[in-house]
C-alpha cells in the first residue's frame, strides 16, 4: 500500500507541475507546495526518560483557478499522509487525507457569482480501531480505507468572491453523499450509512468560506471553513469543519508549519475531533 502511496503523490506531482512552455498568455493561474515534515528524537542512558520514534508527513497543498470574461472557476487539492514508529513498536498513522475543492461561479453583480460546487474527501491507507474481547484481548479491527468512507458534497448556489484568497460559497440546496464497502456495515453502521447499506444520500445546506492573506513578512495564514445542515435527517445537529495552516517562511525551502484540523460531524463520532501538526518542514514550490 505505501508503494502505491508514493506513486500516487508523484503522480499529483507531476500532473500539478506539468505545463505547456509555449504557453505565455494563459487564464490559469497554477501555485502548488510540496513539503515534507520530519521528526525524530532518539534517547541513550537519558535518566529523564524517553522513547526512541521517527516520524515523517508528506503534503500537497495545489491551487489552479481559472478566470476569463464572466467565468470563474477555483479548485484546490490537499493531501498528506504521515507515519510514525515508537521504539520498535507497529507504524501507526499520524496523517491520512485527500481532499479537492472546486468551486464554478458565472458572474451575476460586482463581487457575486451564480455557483456550482463540489468537495471530494477520503483517505490513503487503511485506518484501525482497537477492541477488547471478552477475555480481555486487545486487537486492532480495520475500520477505513481509500474510498471508505469517502464524502461527495456538490450543488448550487451563490458566490460571493472578493479574489482567489478570499470568498464565500452558499448552496442552499446541497447532495451529499456518503460511501462506504459493505464489510464495514455488516454488524453495525458507519460513518452515517445504515447497517447492511453502503451508501447514504443527505439534502440540505451547506456553507463555504475561504480566506488567505499575509499577517507579516513571511508569514502566511489559510483558513478553510466548512458548514453543513441536514434538512431530511438530524435537523438539530450542524457539521463543521476548520482548517488553519500557518506557514512561516525560513527561506525558500525552509519553513515552520502549523496546522489546526477541528471537525465535528456526528456521523463519524459524537464528539469534536482535533488535529495538530507542527514542525519544520523542506517545501518545494511550483
């Protein structure tokens, strides 16, 4: 699985590099960030104490907009995928996700757009829970993988677009989409989808905003905001989703990143799930 892993962030790669050189006058506009972040912390007759791990988190953070006459079309990849290994113990996940955002706006006043937009999310790699038997047995149980689950949230509405850093998206009339294989909802549901089912079908509203912009010299914060109501089933309960990368810039391979990835959606878990990375990362841009 990692080897396809690695083809398949090589494949990104090069796609998201890849240009015509003969062309000089294009209504693209293409910026891509591939960074890798390592830790490691090794420890030998430390009376303080310690565990020997290494840890390691490739990224891709892809922008390519595209504007002409009354069109405007905004799209972003993110992917990363990281791993780490605690004194000879199993390698565990610390990073898994691949999400594209696309957002298609025709022009209907100064800042505002007439909208169609798509969410794509899903995973990489296989992700475990642990489970105690009755005899008291601790035993990982696989419970996800690439394309299960994976999320599909698409409809119209409306845009409000300042520039490529800074919009809102509105659909009051959002599909979302839930898949799963058929392994993971034989004794129980998942994800939201009903046992003995794969897939569950949503219908309501759902709100986007995007804001990027330089707090100082060399420091850049990204926000991504994601809220979601259900109009057919829980009517009471509202999904969201916050993503802050700060990314401070060393030089031009170098920087520090801090990233924050708050979500709380109840068809996954009925609490808020956090995420944290932070460290020094070797970026390539293109």
């Amino acid at each position: 699985m990692r080897g396809i892993l690695v083809t398949v962030f090589c494949a990104l790669f090069f796609i998201a590099k890849a240009q015509n050189p003969n062309d000089t006058i294009s209504n693209w506009e293409k910026k891509g960030k591939f960074g890798f972040l390592f830790n490691q912390s090794s420890f030998q007759n430390w009376t303080a104490g310690g565990e020997n791990n290494i840890s390691g988190t490739a990224s891709l953070n892809y922008t390519f907009n595209y504007a002409k006459d009354n069109w405007s079309w905004n799209n972003q990849v993110i992917a990363a995928y990281g791993l780490t290994q605690i004194n000879g113990n199993d390698v565990e996940k610390t990073d898994d996700r691949f999400e594209w955002n696309s957002v298609l706006g025709k022009k209907a006043g100064k800042y505002w757009f007439y909208s169609f937009f798509l969410n794509f999310r899903t995973q990489f790699d296989k992700g475990y829970r642990n489970v105690t038997d009755s005899l008291g047995v601790s035993r990982r149980v696989e419970q996800s993988r690439i394309f299960s689950p994976a999320y599909y949230t698409f409809g119209p509405g409306m845009l409000w677009k300042k520039s490529n850093n800074l919009y809102l998206n509105l659909s009051p009339a959002t599909s979302k989409i839930t898949t799963v294989l058929a392994r993971f909802t034989e004794t129980r549901s998942a994800f939201g989808v009903d046992q003995g089912n794969t897939v569950n079908y949503e219908l309501g509203f759902n709100g986007a905003a995007y804001w990027k912009f330089l707090m100082m010299e060399n420091v850049t914060f990204e926000n991504i905001f994601n809220v979601y109501v259900d109009y057919l089933q829980n009517t009471d309960e509202v999904d969201l989703s916050y993503q802050l990368n700060v990314l401070m810039k060393i030089n031009g391979n170098l920087s520090t990143n801090f990233n924050i990835h708050a979500i709380y959606d109840t068809d996954a878990i009925a609490r808020t799930q956090l995420k944290q990375v932070f460290g020094l990362s070797v970026n390539y841009d293109f």
